[in-house]
C-alpha cells in the first residue's frame, strides 16, 4: 500500500479552509466547506473527504462551481418548497436548504423540498443528521450530473451517477439511524481512493470498458472508462433510477441523458422529505416500538466474523471517536493533489503542508 500522511482533524481543517478562501469564498463558506470535507474523513468516508478538494478547484477554475451562492426561492408553497442551488458550495446550500425545509416542518409538520443545482452536495447523511437533530423524519433522494460512471441493470455501459438515497429516522432515547447509500455497488471515490493506493477493489463493483467485470480501479478513474454496478442488482438499479427521476427530474435540476464527460462540476439534485414525527399523532407508539425493534434486532448473535449487530449510522459515529483520537491518513497521491489544487489558487504548498501539520 502507498504511503500515508496522518492528520490532526483541527489543523487539517484550517489547511483546507484557507485552500477553498484563497479560491474566492467567504470565511464562513471556507469553514463549512472544509468542517464538512472533515466531517466526511473523521465518519470513515474518505471518498467524500479532503480529497475532493482538487476536484472543486479544477471546479471552480472551470466555472461550474459559484463561490458565495445562497439557495433561491422558486417556488413558495408552505408544505411545499422548491429551491435552486445556483451551482454554489453544496456545503452551504445544502446547510441553508435544510434549515428552511426544517423550519417548514416544524411549522406544517411535513415538508417536500425540491432542491436543483446545488453543486456537491457531499455526504448526504450530513443533511438527514441536520434534520433529525431536531427530531424529524429525513427521507431524500438525490441524482449526480457529471461524467455518467454508473452501468444500468442489464447494461454494458455507464450511463447515470451513483445517486444516493438517504434515511434518517430519530430514535427516542438513542442515536437514531442514518442510512445514507449510493446505489452504485459501492461510492465512486472509493474506487478513486483505491487506484490512488494502488489497491483491487473487490470483484462485482465494476464493468471494463467492454463490459466484462474486473477488480482493477483503473477502469472507473481513467480511460478507457468501465462503469460501476448498481448494489443489489436490479433493486438497487430500481433505486437508483427512481433517484433519477426524483432528484433530478421533479427537482428542476435535470437528470443525466448526454453522456457529456468533459465537465469538472458536480451538480446534485435533491428531493427531501421532512417529516415531524411529534405531528402525526403517533409519536408515543413510535418511540415505544422504534426502541422495541432496535433492541430486538441487537439481540442477535453475532454471525461468524461479526463483533455485533449495528444499525446504519453506528460506523460512522464509532469511526469519528476513533478517528478524531488517532487522526486521519490522506494517501500520499491524495495530499500531493490536495498540494496542488492550494497552487492553482495561490497558495504555495509550503503553506498548506505548515497549516496542515498546525
Ligand atoms: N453527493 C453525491 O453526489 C454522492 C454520491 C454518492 C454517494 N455519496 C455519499 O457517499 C457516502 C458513502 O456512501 P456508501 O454507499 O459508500 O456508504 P457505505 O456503503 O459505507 O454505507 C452505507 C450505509 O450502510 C451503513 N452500514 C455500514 N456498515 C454497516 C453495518 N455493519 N451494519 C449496519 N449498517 C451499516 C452505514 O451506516 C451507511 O448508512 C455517503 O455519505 C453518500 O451520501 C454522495
């Protein structure tokens, strides 16, 4: 394996958000961004981590990605609310996007929020933890515009994006589940993080450019480009496409029909639906069986290679105690991409590597 700088979250942090400030953004658009990119390294998911950062400069060099946006309002319904992201910082329209949603169901007890053009929207788990932090009910569906990467069920080519799909549920009495999926077999960056530590992936996550299954990474970063495979064969293609439609069709964003490839942005679509809980009269009953289920489940006996049960959301929650004792490792390719991306916005890599190391 490649060797690995390792990290203290905090310095980290600060390094990374004098990179996306030299790039044109507020102060408070630099912290978001980089405490998010942290966020997503101290959960375990390096894929969404520090490593994108290269892939926002190249971004906003291009254009595709707007310094400084704010979500607008395009439609107003109440319980009903469509937004555009304007091509900004998925951090802070994300963020700004689910505060109004939450503040809507709160005030009608449910909210469907549209959200088009927010450029990306990172870990979407961030945004179900924003909403069930104030104990509601997160369920989204989100589509990706950029290079297409995903082949469809029965398909030999790539021709959608790995589309998350997303549950939060808040759980009285203790942490509450956070499903938070690609479709795809498994997250793109994490192939890119294997070809950058020139590892295999695991057989059954890729097509070749021929559409024949392989382990090797390189066909899901470089030319001749294969696809990855939707998870769950054709129950995750089904997700997958109804994320399409969801998140990029009825959001206003657009879905993915081009094949365009040449294009550095990443724009995401996201439909959200917010629910109370405490709203629907059912609330006692919920709380009461929800903590019936979740012991029940706990109860079984680990299986052969297994310590315990989890529910979706543990890994992450035990990742970021590890995590933030023991720091965080960036692959040396990563942190010399990360280098280079500070340069491209005036930011000598001494500097950053300074910053980083506090
Ligand atoms: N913004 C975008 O365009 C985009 C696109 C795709 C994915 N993503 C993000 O990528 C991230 C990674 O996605 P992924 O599909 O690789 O995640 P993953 O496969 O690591 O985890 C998926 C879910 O399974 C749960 N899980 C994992 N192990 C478990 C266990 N042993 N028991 C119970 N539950 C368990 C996790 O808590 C998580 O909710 C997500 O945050 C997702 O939102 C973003």
């Amino acid at each position: 394996m490649a060797e690995s700088h390792v990290f203290q979250a905090k310095a980290l942090e600060r390094a990374i958000s004098a990179i996306v400030a030299a790039g044109g953004s507020e102060p408070r658009e630099a912290q978001l961004v980089s405490s998010n990119l942290l966020m997503a390294n101290l959960s375990g998911h390096d894929s969404h981590g520090v490593g994108m950062i290269p892939r926002y400069i190249e971004s906003l060099k291009e254009g595709g990605l707007q310094p400084n946006r704010h979500p607008q309002v395009k439609f107003d319904g109440g319980a009903l609310l469509a937004l555009d992201g304007q091509a900004g910082y998925g951090q802070v329209i994300g963020l700004e996007a689910t505060d109004m949603a939450i503040a809507r169901a709160k005030q009608h007890g449910v909210c469907v929020m549209a959200l088009a053009n927010a450029h990306h929207l990172c870990r979407i788990g961030q945004w179900a933890e924003q909403a069930v932090a104030q104990g509601l009910v997160s369920i989204s569906f989100v589509n990706v515009i950029s290079r297409p990467i995903v082949a469809p069920f029965g398909g030999s080519d790539a021709r959608f994006g790995t589309n998350p799909c997303t549950i939060g549920i808040p759980l009285p009495g203790q942490p509450p589940m956070i499903l938070d999926m690609a479709t795809s077999a498994v997250a793109q960056g994490k192939i890119r993080v294997a070809y950058n530590k020139g590892e295999k992936v695991a057989p059954g996550l890729l097509i070749d450019d021929k559409g024949n299954p392989t382990v090797e990474p390189r066909y899901g970063v470089i030319e001749p480009f294969g696809a990855l495979t939707t998870m769950g064969l054709h129950k995750g293609y089904g997700l997958a496409v109804a994320c399409e439609l969801l998140g990029g069709a009825l959001s206003g964003g657009g879905t993915q029909h081009t094949g365009e490839r040449s294009k550095k942005r990443v724009l995401n679509g996201m439909l959200s639906i917010l629910i109370d809980p405490a709203r629907l009269g059912t609330a006692e009953f919920f709380g009461r069986e929800a903590g019936l289920f979740i012991d029940w489940l706990k109860q079984s006996p680990p299986a052969p290679g297994f310590d315990r049960v989890r529910i979706a959301g543990d890994p992450e929650r035990e990742t970021r105690v590890e995590r933030g004792r023991e720091g965080i490792a960036v692959d040396a390719t990563t942190w010399r991409d990360i280098l280079a991306a500070g340069e491209k916005v005036g930011l000598a890599a001494e500097q950053t590597e300074r910053a980083a190391r506090g």
